[in-house]
C-alpha cells in the first residue's frame, strides 16, 4: 500500500495527515506482528526517521481512537502491543520466554461462538484468544538445561 492509500484511509476517517502519522502507519502496516512503541520506535530510527516516543503515543492514541488500529496487552511484560485492523480479527500464540508474537491465520472458535450465541441467546460482537507457551528457540534453550 502507497502513501496516498493511507492518505485517503485518514480522510475516510476523519484524520489530520501528517508525514508522523504516514510514518508510523507505514511501520504497522509493513510489520508481520503486533508491535510495542519501543519496536515502532527502533524500526523508526533503522529507516533513518527521527520521532519521539510521546509522537509515536499520540499518533497511535489517534489511531486506536478512530478505530484504524488495536491496542492489546498480551506480551511478556504487559506491555501494550500494536497492529493494524483488518476486516478479520486475529489470535496469537505468546511465549512467555522471550515475548515473541506469532499470529493464527485462522480463528479456530468460530463454531464455538456461534454455538454460543445460541445457547446464551448474547449477541456475541468480538472475541480475543491468546496461548502462551515457549516458541521452538525457548524450548530448545530449556531443553538445553535440562
């Protein structure tokens, strides 16, 4: 996607665009992850791009706000992780070693939730799933002590 894509998803949703937010959008929209502010903030200075942690809050604040990007809190040390919304919502596999962040490709509840719906009559609107674990390198590493 090319900046004038994110220029017209800004003014879609009612957003100032700035060269910040352009960047910082760029760096959520490239990542293969969710991402902290520090990571946002060190692909940043890679790329050669000077900015402030708070401009990386603000900018992101903005976009949480208007729904362009979702904040969680699911990382080793509760840190909040960003990444851009998609029309499908997605899972994560966390290990609780190193903080790596692996997304599903798949929901795999979706006949649980729907099965739900109908039991407890809720309408269900959204759903977050998380497993912890320790990704292949950690396992390797304890294995290694053992």
């Amino acid at each position: 996607m090319e900046r004038n894509q994110y220029r017209e998803i800004f003014n879609q949703n009612n957003i100032k665009t700035t060269k910040q937010r352009e960047t910082v959008f760029d760096v959520l929209m490239n990542a293969s992850m969710p991402l902290t502010v520090e990571e946002i903030y060190v692909t940043l200075r890679e790329k050669e791009k000077n900015m402030s942690l708070s401009t990386i809050y603000r900018v992101l604040d903005v976009f949480v706000s208007k729904d362009l990007v979702e904040k969680s809190n699911f990382s080793k040390s509760n840190m909040a992780v960003y990444e851009i919304k998609g029309t499908k919502h997605k899972h994560h596999l966390i290990c609780i070693c190193c903080g790596k962040i692996v997304a599903l490709d798949s929901c795999p509840i979706h006949d649980y939730e729907k099965a739900l719906e109908e039991t407890t009559k809720f309408d269900i609107i959204s759903h977050k799933l998380e497993f912890f674990g320790y990704c292949p390198e950690c396992k390797i590493k304890f294995e290694g002590n053992a």
